[in-house]
C-alpha cells in the first residue's frame, strides 16, 4: 500500500525539532516513485523562511503526513480558489488532479509580475493576480467576481490570510451562497506563527529512517524555491494503531547522489 494523498491535504516539515514545523501542501504527489514537490513562499525572517533559503540538491529534512487540512474532494460544478503566493501550489495540485470541471484562481500577491512568472512556470490557467493595497482595500475586486460566481454555481475555496477569508466569506453568506460550496483554510494571520502545527495523531506510520532530502532548488524567486522531496523507495506506511509518543511521521532515507 502506497501513501495516499489528495489535493488539499497537507505535510509538514520539521524545523530541527519534531514539534516545530511549518505546513506546506505539495503541488506533486508520486509515492510510487517517492517524490513529492512544494512551493514555499519565503517571506522575512523566520525558521520556514530560512529553510526554504538554504534549501539545496542533497539537504535532508523530517516530514510529517500527509494529513486532512482542507477537503476539496467532490466539488459542486466549477472550482474558484481564492488566495495569496502561498496558495499558488494549491492551485497547480487541483488544476492537474483531473475531475475537477475548471479551476479559476484570484490571488491577492505583493510582487505581481514575479509572481505572473511563477504561475506561468507552473501552468497555471485563468487565473487573476491582484496586488496588495493598504487596508485590504484590493479585496473589493476579488468581491466584484462573488456573485457571478455564485449564480454559476460554483465551489468557493477560499485560503490564505485569516482576515481576507472572513471578509469573503461574510460577502458570500449574503449572496446566500450554501456554506456546502464554501471550502476555507486559513494559512497565517498576522502576529501568529504555526497554525498548521503538527499534533498527536491516534496512529503512526513510520518508514526506516526519518529523513528525505530536497533534490532540487529551483529558484522562483520571490517565492524560493520549488522544492522536489524525493526518497529512494516507495512510501509505503506500516500503521500502528497507538501511539502516543510520536507524531503521525512518514520519513524516508535520503536518495543516493
């Protein structure tokens, strides 16, 4: 039995201790092969910001998951994802995860044309780049788009900033939009660090050694790197039905050079 994962489920990387972790949502998931794919966002300072920035061809790393952190499986008719740079990766997993019957994404970004060049390296179609003003005073034109989407009958996966979600979603509960169509997952708030933290899950799968290594660093900058997590196995779990002592950890040897 492989890892399973679906578009919207998450992993988390351990920043030099198993309870300090940042989330990310792979853009690519290939057990078979064991290779999966991030696009992290390194914004200031900080432990997600500075891995990201040393990230090089051999570096190694401990992951956690993949677990639920947003449910997008069987959406009713099109698939709008609203959002920011971090959710670009999101956007790419869903548009190519197939079933889906469009995707269509509005992501308020503060470097508009180095983003335009992310988006364009990772395929993405009909989306719309919105640059951040002050106040939030952008998010006016992402609330233009709600009510033509809600008459198409569209499911709205609103991520990102925990603000900008509730503005949005407080413009679509008027437009009496069922909370069934509405998906949301806030990813960071202002202040507050770790709101994807890993937990104490009821059962642990683990694989022999609790590493994986990143192989390439693909510099798309301002949003370094693309990172591709690759083991030299399959990720095959052996679940354990207690444990209490550890977090939920799929870890892998590191490939040869």
């Amino acid at each position: 039995m492989h890892v399973a994962w679906t578009p919207g489920q998450k992993i988390q990387i351990a920043m030099g201790s198993a309870f300090v972790a940042r989330t990310y949502t792979p853009t690519i998931w290939n057990a078979a092969e064991g290779r999966t794919c991030i696009l992290g966002y390194a914004h200031g300072m900080g432990p997600d910001s500075d891995c990201l920035r040393a990230a090089t061809p051999g570096s190694s790393c401990d992951i956690f998951g993949p677990r639920v952190s947003l449910d997008i499986r069987h959406p009713s008719g099109p698939l709008a994802i609203f959002g920011d740079e971090i959710s670009l990766g999101l956007a790419h997993a869903l548009a190519q995860s197939g079933g889906i019957e469009a995707v269509t994404g509005f992501f308020e970004i503060g470097d508009v044309e180095a983003s335009s060049s992310v988006a364009t390296q990772l395929d993405l179609q009909n989306y719309a780049l919105v640059g951040r003003k002050a106040e939030d005073a952008h998010l006016s034109e992402f609330e233009s788009r709600l009510s033509a989407l809600a008459d198409a009958g569209a499911t709205l996966v609103l991520t990102g900033k925990a603000g900008c979600i509730q503005r949005i979603r407080r413009t679509l509960k008027a437009l009496d939009v069922p909370s069934q169509r509405i998906r949301t997952k806030a990813y960071w708030t202002p202040g507050k660090t770790g709101l994807g933290r890993a937990s104490r899950p009821t059962r642990t799968a683990r694989l022999p050694v609790p590493q994986i290594r990143f192989v390439s660093a693909s510099g798309l900058f301002p949003l370094p790197p693309a990172v591709v997590l690759e083991a030299d196995r399959p990720l095959r779990p052996k679940f354990r039905r207690s444990a209490k002592r550890s977090p939920s950890m799929y870890s892998v040897s590191p490939a040869s050079a």
